[in-house]
C-alpha cells in the first residue's frame, strides 16, 4: 500500500562508527601488520581508536578488520561474533566482506572467542600449488608475554625469539606446530592484543619451552 513504511529487523540494528580517519588509520594499523609478519612473535604497536563498538568486537578486531577485508575477501566469524546483529553489520557495512558460514571457505577468520576456537584443520590451509589460499586467522582479546612459552625459529627471526600470548585453547600449539610443519601449505595467525599486534606465519617454527 502506497504511504506505508515497513521495518526490517535490520532497522533497529546499532550501526558504530568506522576509523576517524579512514585512509591514515587502515595505512597505520596495515603497517603494524605486515612489521608483525615480517618479524614473527614481535609486538606491533597500534592505536585503535573506536568508540561504541558492538560486543563481541574488540577495537583491535575491528581495526584489523577495516584494514584487511574488503569486497573480494570472504570472512568466518566465530559463534559469539555471528551471533551479534550489531557486529555483523558492522563489518558488512565498513568492510563489504562477505561472511560465509563454513570455516573453510574464508580468506579471513575473527575469532572473538579464542579460547573456544575450533581446530585449525577446519580452515582453509591452501593447495601445493596454490598455498596463498589458505586462511589468516585473527584471534582477539590477546595478552602478550615475550618471555613466554614458545621459542621461534624461521624467516624475520635473528637466531630465535621468545613468545607467549593468551587466551588460547589447551591444545592451541600443537595444532600450530603441526599447521607449521606443512608449510607452505597451512594457515597464518595474527594476535589482537590491546595496543599491540602480533603474528605468527606459517613459516616459522615453534618450540614449547619446559615450563
């Protein structure tokens, strides 16, 4: 009927502001990102600057989310994520991403929940000739410990570094170790902490130190 206004449930959804300023901020947080994958178990400093984000997202998340996705890059979002209407459209309307239901056919992963994360086998680890499919996961709500748990070896590493980070599930570095060994085929992981980010690429390998 002409004169009659319909509202979708979308209407009521909360829709939180993006990046204050959009092209200096996502050259910011990217430059955070690639010195974290060139330099593995290095703490990345960024200031993520957002105001009345929808829960479960962090400010981090959000941050390295606008920076990453975009209209070509298909994004999983974890339980507690999908579950929020307010979250969802937030990514959907600053990033264009489209958010698909099956771990495996994501580029990316948000992972808000870290320590009910699924096993890494369920995402996407590349083919042999095409490694560069596999997924990047971006676990949030991080606390960094640099005299942590893990020592690491490989490409972006003088000699080895020490790492540590939580929350993680309990069995977390055996499936990274295990993810690490079939390089280059497997996923990439980086780390939302607060005010820093850090990465582990599937190229480096990891030890448990004896605690």
């Amino acid at each position: 009927m002409l004169g009659t206004q319909t509202h979708s449930p979308a209407a009521a959804v909360r829709l939180a502001p993006g990046f204050s300023n959009p092209v200096h901020d996502a050259q910011n947080c990217f430059r955070a990102v690639m010195q974290a994958i060139a330099r593995p178990g290095s703490l990345q400093p960024f200031a993520a600057d957002f105001k009345d984000l929808p829960d479960p997202l962090t400010a981090m998340g959000a941050a390295l989310a606008l920076t990453l996705l975009d209209f070509d890059t298909p994004v999983w979002l974890d339980p507690a994520l999908a579950s929020s209407p307010d979250a969802t459209a937030f990514l959907r309307f600053h990033t264009g991403a489209p958010i698909v239901n099956v771990p495996v056919e994501a580029s990316f992963c948000l992972i808000s929940d870290p320590e009910r994360l699924i096993g890494l086998g369920n995402f996407a680890q590349g083919t042999p000739d095409y490694p560069d499919r596999s997924a990047t996961l971006i676990l949030m709500r991080q606390t960094f410990n640099t005299a942590g748990m893990l020592q690491l070896t490989g490409p972006g590493i003088k000699d080895v570094t020490q790492f540590g980070t939580s929350p993680v599930p309990q069995t977390f570095w055996d499936q990274v170790k295990a993810n690490n060994a079939q390089f280059p085929r497997g996923i990439d992981l980086i780390f939302a902490g607060e005010t820093e980010i850090a990465a582990l690429p599937r190229s480096t390998q990891l030890t448990r130190m004896e605690a």
